[in-house]
C-alpha cells in the first residue's frame, strides 16, 4: 500500500503527467457524452487524417493550397462515384437478398430435417423443429426491428442531409488550416508539456499511418474479392465484396463473422458441390493473403501491437462505445500504447535529473 501511495506522489509531483491526465480525461469525457453530436467533426478529421498523406506528397512539387484543392476536389468526385454509382447496386442486391431470405429458409428447413435420418444418435426430429422456430422467431424480431427503423426515415433522412453538407465542409477547412488550427490548441497547452508532446506526435503518426493503410486495405480487398467473386459466378459478388472490404476494420471478429453470409449464399446457390469448395478456398485464400502479405506491407511503420492486446481493445472499446468503438479500437489501443511508452520515460528523466 506505502508502494501506491509513493508511485501516486511521485507521478502527481510531475506537472507534465499531471497535464497528460487531465487532457486524457477531459477527452474521454467530450466522446461519451458528447460523441454522438460531434459525429461529423469526429468523422471529418478521421478522413482529414486520410488526406492529408496524399497531400504532404503533392507537397514537394505543389503550393499545400493548391495541393488541398486539387485533393479535395478528387475526394469529392471519388465521393459522388460512390454515392451514385455503388450504392444503388448495393441497395438492389440487398433487395434481392432479402426477397431470397423466404426460399433459402425453406432449403435450410428441408436439410436440417434431414439431420435426425442421417445422425439419429445426435440430433432429434424436436431439437430441429426447435432450431427452425427459433431462427423463424430471430428473422420476425429482425423484421419489425427494420420496420420500426425505417418509421423514423425522417429522422435518418436529416442526419444523413447533415453530413452531407457538413462533412466536405469540415474535411477541407481541418485540411486548408491544419496549421492555424494546432497553432491555436497549442496556445492552450502549459509550457511544460513535453510529455504530452511526445505523446501527441506518436499517436499523431501512428494513427495518420492506420488510418491510410485501413483505406487502402479496405479498396485492396473489396477489388481482389469481387472479382473473384465475380469471376466464379456467385450471386450478390458486389455486395459480398464489399463486406468483406469493410471487414478489414474489425480485427480477427470481421472475418469470421464476413464469412457466414459468403458461405451461405454459396451454398444455397451451389449446394457441396465443387463450385462452392472452390469459392470457399478462393476466399480463403484472400484472407489469408490479406493478413500475411497486405497487412506487413501496409503497416510496417505502425507499432505492432499483439493480437491478445487487440482482441481486448475490441472488446472493452466495444462495450464502451458500441460500434464505433469496435471500428476504432486499434487506433484507440494506439492512444493508450503511446501513453504507457512514454509514461516511463519521464519518470526515468526526472530520476535522473
């Protein structure tokens, strides 16, 4: 206990770890309570972020002003490409998947009652009736949850028209007065804040480097999947493709759970026939492509953080935040990362001093 209380002492005696708290703490508080209306702010910077590595490479043959406008108007025609062209693809092939749901609750129903014939000593012909009423239950509940949902389009529409006015807004003035903007947070900063410093620049770092890779990760994987999938024929490829791309975002959980409605959609299509086992490896092998090959590749200035550490992140961010914790646990891991390996430093320095 006289150990705490003299570890306590010593840290809180440091100015600088004392600045670096309160910073942390005043930040953590500013996401919970108040994340969820500085969305489009939040939103904006994480693709500042993106930008802003294409920008410092226009740099050293362009003005930074002219090098903003030339990338922002890039991100926006990038921007309406999407909007206008992939996503009524998206919408019409959910559309079809949804329309398909009755019939593929059908072929799964004729198969499981197959089950008790095939393995009496396992499954009985009540559990299976079980499973299928079950699963009937999950997909109304999952039905009047979407009906409900899209009673307040309204609402949604309005969030949506926000972003879509706000966020360009946003991205090009973080962009256009990057530096006016941590000039003036700087002006706010104790003179003594060296830890936070050095905190910021790592974290500033790191984060620019995941951020950009995760962009290009996530179009790497979306290209190589849907022509794969294209090119084997499978039903909904754009679709499935894009899962997949955005998979990537959720360390290790994106995956498994990405796979299901690839192989699903597989089989009710194929059924155990080559076609699927062949689809099945192909994917497998983009998977496995993707952590081996295209993660190193990409990510070989980011501090490399250990999957225990990360599945925790994922975790405890999660239960934290919901969904976007989930979406920026790495990041945030990074924060916390950074913290702990500068905290010793200082602590070292002063021992010195």
């Amino acid at each position: 206990m006289d150990q705490i209380s003299s570890w306590f002492k010593n840290q809180l005696s440091n100015p600088q770890v004392v600045f670096l708290t309160a910073a942390v703490v005043v930040l953590f508080i500013i996401v919970v309570y108040a994340g969820h209306m500085l969305a489009p702010v939040i939103a904006g910077i994480v693709i500042a972020y993106l930008l802003e590595g294409i920008i410092k490479r226009f740099g050293s043959v362009l003005p930074r002003s002219v090098s903003v406008w030339l990338v922002f108007l890039a991100f926006m025609i990038f921007l309406m490409i999407i909007v206008f062209g992939l996503l009524p693809t998206l919408y019409n092939q959910l559309t079809q998947v949804v329309a398909q749901i009755p019939s593929m609750l059908s072929k799964g129903q004729t198969a499981l009652m197959t089950l008790p014939e095939r393995y009496p000593d396992l499954f009985s012909q009540e559990q299976v009736v079980d499973i299928v009423n079950r699963v009937r239950a999950d997909l109304t509940a999952y039905g009047r949850q979407a009906v409900t949902n899209s009673l307040s389009g309204a609402a949604s529409l309005i969030g949506l028209l926000i972003y879509v006015i706000l966020l360009p807004i946003l991205i090009f003035f973080f962009l256009k007065d990057k530096d006016r903007i941590l000039q003036w947070l700087r002006d706010f900063l104790p003179s003594d804040n060296q830890l936070a410093v050095t905190v910021w620049k790592d974290v500033d770092r790191q984060i620019g480097n995941y951020i950009r890779g995760k962009f290009w990760e996530i179009l790497i994987v979306w290209a190589a999947s849907f022509i794969a999938f294209n090119f084997l024929g499978l039903q909904f490829s754009m679709l499935l493709a894009v899962l997949v791309g955005i998979s990537v975002l959720i360390p290790y959980i994106g995956a498994a759970v990405v796979t299901v409605p690839v192989v699903i959609i597989a089989y009710f299509q194929w059924g155990w026939t080559n076609e699927f086992f062949t689809l099945v490896g192909t994917y497998l092998v983009i998977q496995a492509l993707d952590g081996n090959l295209l993660v190193p590749l990409l990510f070989s200035e980011v501090v490399n953080i250990h999957p225990v550490a990360i599945i925790v992140a994922v975790l405890f961010f999660g239960g934290l935040f919901g969904v976007w914790g989930v979406f920026f646990a790495i990041p945030l891991a990074t924060v916390v990362q950074a913290i702990i390996i500068a905290w010793p430093k200082t602590s070292a320095n002063k021992e010195e001093t």
